[in-house]
C-alpha cells in the first residue's frame, strides 16, 4: 500500500487531483448536508446535468470550459430556485425541465460541431488526466471562498435549514441565503466535473450527508462526520481508480455507496441496541 500511494504521489495528474478533489468534497459534503435537509438535493442533480449542456457549448465554441461556464452556472442556479419558488412549475418539474432540456441542447452542440470526442467523454464521466495547472488555481481559490462564506454564515445556513419561515420572522434574509448555498453549489459543481464528471457529481453532493445523517443527529455533528466521509471516499476512490485503471468519478462514488450502506447498518444497529 505504502509502495502505491508513493506511486501515485509520482505522478503531476495525481497531485493535482488530490489538490483538486480535497477541497471540492469538502464544499460539497458541507452544502450537501442542507441542500439534503431542505430537500434540494435535486438541484445539484438538475445543476449538473446543465453543466453538460453548458460545457459542450463551451467545447462546440472553443472557448474555455470552466471560465465560460461559472457565470451561466451561477445564473442558472439563481433562475432555478426563481422557477421553484414563484413559478406554477414547482418541484421536481421544474428540476426535471432544466436537466433534460440541458442535455438535449449539450447532445446537440456537441453532435452539430465535434461529435462525442475525448474532452466531452471526459465531462461526462470525469478524468483526472484532463485538469490542467490553471484549473487547479482556479478550483483552489473559488472552492476556498466557498468555505468561507460557509463558515462565515454558518449560524444563518443552520436558522434557513431547520425553520425558513422562523429565521424570516426574526429578521433572516432568507432568499439571500439560499441563493447563497445555490450559486456555492453551482461553483462546486463546476469545479467537480472535471474529476467525478457531470453525470456524477451530484452523489457527491448527496451521499456523504446521508451517511452521515445514519449515526449523527445534530446538525453540527452531521457537518462535520460528511466532510470527513468525503475526503475519505474521495481519496481512497483515487487509490482504486489509480491502482485497477478504472474511471475516477465512479470509483469515488462506488466508495460513497459503500460508506452509505456501511453507516445505514451502523445506525441500524445504534437504533436496536438504544
């Protein structure tokens, strides 16, 4: 083992994926764990499945992916939460619109221009071949000021979470606020796609924090136990996927998986024995 994670650590592609994915799981476990509670977890589903169509956009125009895509990724955040909150298409079908009607105009861009090539296979799936030193300081710096509005907002998030109407009534700015933890994770989302891949990085969004939320009760606890399951799956999901060739984004999640079964009989158990 020893001798492999020297092996990996050789290699530019493997250091820049670790300074990549380290701190896009950890944004990702900490705005998954509200996104969960407040039932928009389908939001970073529809999020990601409009990056596809935006960064095939991006690919069919050649212009740079993750800079063109961050501002429409945040604008596409703010309109959905607009759609959910004051349209008549609410829920689940407004969610439902935005995913498949981003990938249908992606599968267009890309079948009108280049065709299904290796940069757009390696979006939709992820490769950590493809992430490229100016993607590294751009994923460091935005994943770094997503952590920080988190922490600095932190009382807020939690008041929004639990009670909306009561953190309304005691002065919160409660629109404000989600569309904080919306355009942080679209900017999560973007930072993602290049390693788990666009049709995978919202398992990364939701599964730590369910895992979490099997043994943990309070919100802080809960916090804390998914960005520790997080960084756990996502470097031993780098681990397999260096050692057996396989695809990185679904190694990572297959991991995910496995920790959420392994803490569902965990907290199955607590619940037997409590």
């Amino acid at each position: 083992m020893i001798e492999l994670i020297k092996g990996m650590f050789s290699f530019n592609f493997m250091v820049r994926a670790i300074l990549v994915g380290v701190p896009v799981a950890l944004c990702a476990a900490l705005l998954g764990v509200s996104l969960v509670l407040k039932r928009y977890s389908m939001i970073g589903d529809g999020l990601s499945h409009f990056g596809f169509g935006v960064l095939s956009v991006a690919v069919a125009l050649n212009l740079a992916p993750l800079a063109f895509s961050i501002p429409i990724m945040i604008l596409a955040a703010f309109a959905l939460l607009r759609i959910r909150e004051s349209s008549k298409i609410k829920g689940d079908a407004a969610t439902a619109i935005i995913s498949t009607g981003s990938l249908a105009v992606g599968i267009m861009a890309i079948s009108l221009s280049t065709g299904i090539n290796a940069d757009v296979y390696s979006y939709m799936f992820g490769s950590i071949l493809a992430m490229s030193k100016g993607d590294v300081w751009l994923s460091l710096c935005l994943s770094s000021l997503v952590l920080i509005l988190f922490i600095v907002c932190y009382n807020r998030i939690f008041a929004i979470t639990f009670d909306e109407a009561f953190a309304q009534a005691t002065g919160t700015r409660t629109n404000l606020y989600n569309f904080l933890i919306a355009i942080s994770t679209a900017i999560t989302i973007v930072l993602g796609m290049r390693m788990i891949g666009t049709l995978l990085i919202s398992a990364l969004i939701v599964f730590p924090a369910l895992s979490a939320m099997r043994i943990c009760k309070r919100f802080k606890n809960v916090v804390i136990c998914a960005a520790v399951i997080s960084v756990i799956c996502l470097l031993s999901g780098l681990v397999i996927s260096y050692a057996l060739a396989t695809p990185t984004g679904a190694s990572i999640v297959v991991v995910n998986i496995i920790f959420f079964i392994a803490f569902s009989l965990a907290g199955f158990i607590k619940s037997r024995v409590n």
